[in-house]
C-alpha cells in the first residue's frame, strides 16, 4: 500500500471544484437520514439529496449521513442545501486530508481518519463532518457499519446523545473515530510481543522483515493519528456557539484518549526500534560464538600443526646426532601421536577452565 494516497486536482485548477478523482473507483453511495429529539427518532434510508430540504424546517435536529465514496453531483447538491463552503466541500472528494478543523461564522468542518488494520496493513478511511445549526452532515468511504454504535446510542431514549444537540453528536463521533485507533494499537502490541519472544528465544530466524513491517506500519498509523490530537484541542480552544460548554467536558474526554493513544504509539514505535537492535546485537552474538569455537578449534591445531611439520621434514638421523633421532625410535610414531592427543586435551581442560568455551 501506498503511504501517501491523497487525491488532488492538477494544478491550476480553480479553488472549490468537485470532481471525483479518476482512482476512486466506483461510485457507492448511500444517504441515511436521521431525525431526532428527546421524544422521537426518525430514520431514512437511501434517499435523495434533495429530499434532506424538508428536513430542515423541523425543529427535529438532523443527522445526515453518506457512506461511501460519493459523486460530485451529490455533494454538490448537499453543499449547495445546507450552504457548505466550496473549499470544504471540495475537501470531501479529494480524501487523503491531514486531519483538521476549520470554523466558519455559522459551521465547523472537521476531518479526521479512521484507522483500520487488515492482513496487517494499516489502512484510513476519510471522516468528514459538517456541523451546523441543528444539523450535522457526515461523509465516510469506510466501513459502512463503523458508525451503528453511534446509531443504537440514538435509538436509545434514555441517551445522553438522544436528548443533547449536534455538538454532542460531533463529539460521539468523534470518539468514536478516536477509540478505533485503541484496537489497532492492541494488535501491534501482540506483533511486538510475539517478535520479541522470537528474538530473545535466539531460534536462528529472521524476523527482521517483520520488525520493518512494524515499524513502517507504525509511521503510517502515526502519521493519520498525530494531528487528530490538535483537532480536538482547537474544538476544546475555540470558543464557538456551535459547541457548547457541557459538551468541552466530553470533548476533554475525547481528547484524553487521543493522548493515551499517541502515548502508546510512541511507546511501540521505540520498542520495534529497541527490537531492532536487539535482533541486530543477537546475530553479531552469534556471529561471535561462532568465531569463537572456530578460533578454539584453529588454536588447537596450531602446535599440532607445528609438531607434524617438524617431524615432516625428512632430515637423515643418520648424518649427524642432532638429525631427529626419534625418527629410528621403535614407538615414535605412537610417542607423537600420544603427545599432541595430551596437548589437545591440555588445551581444552584449559579453555574450558577460562570460559571460552
């Protein structure tokens, strides 16, 4: 996979157009629809764009919802219905956007990224959120069902989301979008796990690829994760009428758990580092065992080497009394063999004594 995927028109193309980028593949939508107030709630399924104009007129607050990658024509028609600023709306076809929040005198735009790991791959899927008076408009190319959560908290009377305005129903999903990132994160920690055991344990394999795998993986999920954290702090900062002060509260909540997150993603990233050296230190300890035992066994044969090289030289005993007598000796082909065995074994008894072996 690609770490960089963002969508993007040609340059010169004028601010605020919407065409779907020819790589988006086939277009999948579906609008969902939900009307809500402490009473009631009210959903619609796979409708029109033009259909969410009578919604607006209800004192219901509404929740539109497009899942999947939608068409230019769509999102033009919703942007044009609820007044969504061009540059953003523009933002909602070229997905791949660092996370960010923009504030307009009556909206707030919000991205962020949905992390998900699949085959071990990180992947992010594009959460775009329009907030405004009395309505909220989502868009998501990922998981359809990644928001039902959310959905059964709605259905449910006695709900804090049911009976709280959209700015709470910024937060719930954003929250949301938050704590996928703990389950992600979990699953590095049994891949860093399962690698460290490999490592430690020594069992000569090479689990080297795997720890780049990791480690790449890991700067990816960082990289669609870091700026989340400063989007919510903005949300906490900006003193906007659209959220009010009972929502900070679970707003700090929310921004919590982005920093737990970014805590443990750190933590994992310095332990595939750690593991890399590790694994890198136990090859280079092998390598010295194994240098080690060769250069006892080159040690040893060394004065072996030099008796049979003495003994090879083939000098005449009987042109001189110096000229290797022993060579006439009955047993001296036993005596020679029985001094360099006891020189082996010597040696031996003595490496072993230092530890060298």
């Amino acid at each position: 996979m690609s770490l960089f995927t963002k969508r993007y028109h040609p340059p010169g193309t004028p601010p605020g157009t919407l065409t779907l980028h020819p790589r988006a593949g086939e277009t999948r939508i579906g609008i969902r629809l939900i009307d809500y107030d402490a009473d009631q709630v009210t959903i619609h399924d796979d409708i029109q764009a033009g259909a969410c104009v009578a919604h607006l007129r209800n004192e219901a607050r509404t929740w539109i919802h497009v899942q999947g990658q939608a068409d230019s024509d769509t999102v033009h028609e919703l942007g044009r219905i609820f007044g969504l600023h061009a540059l953003a709306v523009e933002d909602v076809l070229n997905s791949g956007q660092r996370p960010k929040i923009e504030t307009f005198d009556d909206q707030i735009f919000v991205v962020v990224n949905l992390p998900a790991l699949a085959r071990q791959r990180v992947s992010a899927s594009q959460v775009s959120l329009f907030v405004g008076q009395g309505f909220l408009v989502s868009f998501c190319d990922g998981d359809p069902a990644v928001f039902d959560p959310v959905l059964a908290r709605l259905q449910d009377a006695k709900s804090r989301t049911r009976a709280s305005g959209v700015d709470y129903l910024l937060y719930a999903l954003l929250d949301l979008v938050v704590d996928h990132g703990f389950p992600v994160l979990e699953d590095f920690g049994e891949q860093l796990e399962m690698l460290e055991q490999s490592v430690l344990a020594d069992e000569g394999t090479n689990p080297q690829e795997d720890i780049h795998r990791v480690k790449r993986e890991l700067i990816q999920l960082r990289r669609m994760l870091w700026p989340q954290r400063e989007v919510i702090s903005q949300l906490l900062r900006d003193d906007h009428e659209l959220v009010h002060a009972d929502t900070r509260v679970y707003l700090r909540d929310c921004y919590d758990h982005s920093i737990q997150i970014m805590d443990f993603l750190e933590t994992y990233r310095d332990m595939a580092a750690s593991l890399l050296d590790i694994y890198m230190s136990s090859v280079s300890n092998r390598m010295n065992r194994t240098m080690r035992v060769l250069t006892v066994i080159a040690t040893i044969f060394i004065p072996l080497t030099f008796i049979v090289g003495v003994y090879g030289m083939n000098f005449d005993r009987d042109a001189g009394a110096w000229n290797m007598p022993e060579l006439g000796w009955p047993f001296g082909y036993v005596a020679v063999w029985a001094v360099m065995l006891a020189l082996a074994a010597l040696m031996l008894l003595l490496f072993r004594r230092r530890g060298w072996l």
